[in-house]
C-alpha cells in the first residue's frame, strides 16, 4: 500500500509541476513524464547516459519501477477520461 501511495504522490508532482521548466537546465521538471506522453520514454539509466556499472544504475531502476506505477495510475485515471 505504501507503494501505491508513493505512485499517487508521485503522478500529482507529474500532473502539477511535469511541464514545469528548471531555470538553471532548461529541462522539464518530470522529463519522465513529458517524454512518456510522447511515447519516447527510455528510462533514467538512458535518459541521463548511466551504464550498468554506474553507482547510480540501480537507484534508478528503483526510479523507473515507480515511474511505471505512477504511469500506470495515470492511465487509469487520466487517459481513459480525457
């Protein structure tokens, strides 16, 4: 359960802030997100260039699964009625 409500904060942050550009990169605040919706997604480890060996590597898997589930909810909620 502590999941799925992870997964709901989480998709709020992407519904609120998603779009929202970082000033000091130009990027958006959830590329995840952004990129999703595109259909052009490739997960932490490709987006920011991390290869397997990278201390970093398994943090962001960890990233990427709760992204999915965030992703999930969103078509459940979202997509299907907008």
């Amino acid at each position: 359960m502590e999941d799925f409500n992870e997964a709901e904060n989480h998709l709020a942050s992407w519904l609120n802030f998603g779009y929202v550009l970082e000033p000091d990169t130009g990027q958006y605040r959830h590329p995840e997100f952004v990129f999703r919706k595109l259909g052009e997604w490739p997960g932490w480890n490709a987006f920011l260039g991390v290869s397997p060996d990278h201390p970093a590597f398994e943090e962001n898997e960890v990233a990427d699964l709760l992204d999915e589930m965030a992703w999930q909810l969103y078509i459940e909620e979202y997509r299907a009625k907008h």
